[in-house]
C-alpha cells in the first residue's frame, strides 16, 4: 500500500492538571528525520518520541511541534542549574573587567539565561507526563498515517492510469518490432535499387542475409520481456504492505535502461515515436515517487 510522505495532524490531551497539544507535518526525505520542538523541561523524553514516531513511520522529514501545560504542584517546583549559573555570572564579570566596566549584573538578567532555572524533573512528574505526552503522539501518528494512506491512494491510481498506458504501449512496440526483417529488407532494396540505379542485379539470399543481420542488431525482445516483467513487479510492490518508495525509485531506473535501450535499437520510426511516450510516462512517474514512503 503506498503512502504518501506529506500530511498533517494535531491531537489535544488533559488528564488531570495536565494539557499535551502536539502537531504534526511531515515532509519528503531520502531518510527518517525527526525534528521536535519540545519545552525544555521535557527534553529528557525526546529519545523515547523519537523512538514511538520511528515506529510507525518509516521515511521522511517528521517536524513535532508540542505545547505542554501543566498546573500541578510538582509543576510549579524549579531547580537551579548552578554550574551554568556561575560559569556565566563568572564570564560576564571577566567581560567586565576586560573593559573596565562595573559587572553589576541584574538577576533577572542571569534569571533569564536559557538553562539556568527551570522545572525540576521529578521520576513522578516525568512518568506521569509521558503517559499523556505518548498517547497523545501516538493519536497524532495514527491520524498522520491515515492522511498518508489517503493521499498515497490518489498516487497510486495515478500509477495505476501509467502503468496501463505503458503496458499497452509495450504491446505496440512489439508488435512493431515483429516486422523489422521485412521493414530491412524493402529498406535494403530501395538504397540498393537508388545507389545502382538498377544497374545491379539485387541477389534476395545477399538481401535476406543482410536484412536479418540488421535485425538481429535491432532486436529487442529481451528488452520487451524484461519491461513486462518490471511492470508486474511494480504493481506488486504497490500492493505490498512495506514501505515502498524507494523499491519503486529503483525499479523506474530499470525501466528507463530497458526504454534507452529499445530506442538506440529501433530503427522503426513508429516504435521510437512510442518509446519517447513511454518514456514520458516514466518521467511523471519518477516526480511522483519521490513523495511515496
């Protein structure tokens, strides 16, 4: 099943005197990255979300934008840093004397120094806010995935239009590809009939001979046999449950080697014609495989 890497989500928690906003977007990646903004006084939980969001999302670039509220007592107790604190009160007093300037430092300026005081983090309040914060998440990825499923159903029948048109136009091709020792030998005839101006006797063994060699350098059968083989695989990897993206990426450049090839072998005007649609296709294709997980 194809899913798509854009979407969004959002999910709200209270559970007592506790409030988790979080929001999701996620973006397309080559890889999982996982960006989260999260208040200070919650960072020791960021391994543990990143750890749920790896989970169940397998590819992209995953922001996580949380608001957290929390009213209750052990809430409302703060602890110093005190070796930030004094490292940087002793810094701004060697800044002052530097310059001969009186380091009367204000303490709410120290106060307000990222780091220095914040909540304290208690096994209670820490235990109490990842029950809340990882339901809340895993609310969000849910929601996330069926934004993705979602979207990746609207690529997938877009797929799904592509691979068909590349299929029948494969059978076009080979169809014409059936008449290319006829095509050379009339081909051969014509140039030898103009160079001789019918001077020369045209030996239809030589003629034949010539003609099947040019065809033989011109077959393409193995290509053909290969491409409907990459078009069953590709729409079984669609199907597949794992993510699929870059099977999918690395499936189209097969399709586009055994396309190259079949057009520096045709020397069918109409088959080229067809071989530059399909490869059309193929490039739409790719732009839509680069926002499949």
């Amino acid at each position: 099943m194809i899913k798509s890497m854009t979407a969004f989500s959002s999910t709200e928690k209270t559970v007592d005197k506790l409030t988790v906003n979080v929001e999701i977007r996620s973006y397309n990646s080559r890889y999982l990255d996982i960006v989260l903004r999260i208040h200070q006084g919650y960072v020791s939980l960021e391994d543990k979300i990143k750890n749920l969001i790896s989970e169940k999302i397998a590819r992209g670039r995953i922001e996580v934008k949380f608001q957290i509220k929390d009213d209750s007592e052990e809430a409302c107790t703060f602890e110093i840093n005190e070796p930030k604190a004094r490292g940087y009160h002793n810094a701004l007093v060697e800044l002052g004397n530097m310059f001969n300037i009186d380091a009367n430092i204000p303490l709410n300026f120290l106060a307000g120094v990222g780091g220095i005081i914040k909540p304290a983090e208690t096994e209670k309040n820490m235990k109490e806010a990842w029950s809340v914060i990882k339901d809340c998440v895993s609310e969000a990825l849910d929601d996330l995935n069926v934004m993705r499923r979602k979207e990746g159903d609207f690529i997938a029948r877009d797929f799904i239009e592509r691979l068909d048109y590349i299929e029948t136009s494969v059978e076009q091709i080979e169809k014409g590809a059936g008449g290319l020792l006829l095509h050379y030998q009339e081909r051969l005839k014509e140039r030898i009939a103009a160079l001789t101006k019918g001077i020369v006797e045209i030996d239809p063994g030589r003629i034949a001979q010539e003609a099947a060699f040019l065809a033989d350098k011109s077959d393409i059968s193995e290509e053909l046999v290969r491409a409907k083989s990459h078009i069953s695989q590709f729409r079984s990897i669609m199907n597949s449950e794992e993510p699929s993206g870059r099977k999918l990426n690395f499936l189209l450049q097969e399709f586009n080697r055994e396309f190259n090839t079949m057009g520096s072998k045709s020397g069918n005007a109409e088959v080229s014609h067809i071989i530059l649609t399909v490869k059309s296709e193929l490039e739409k294709i790719r732009e839509q495989i680069q926002n499949v997980e």
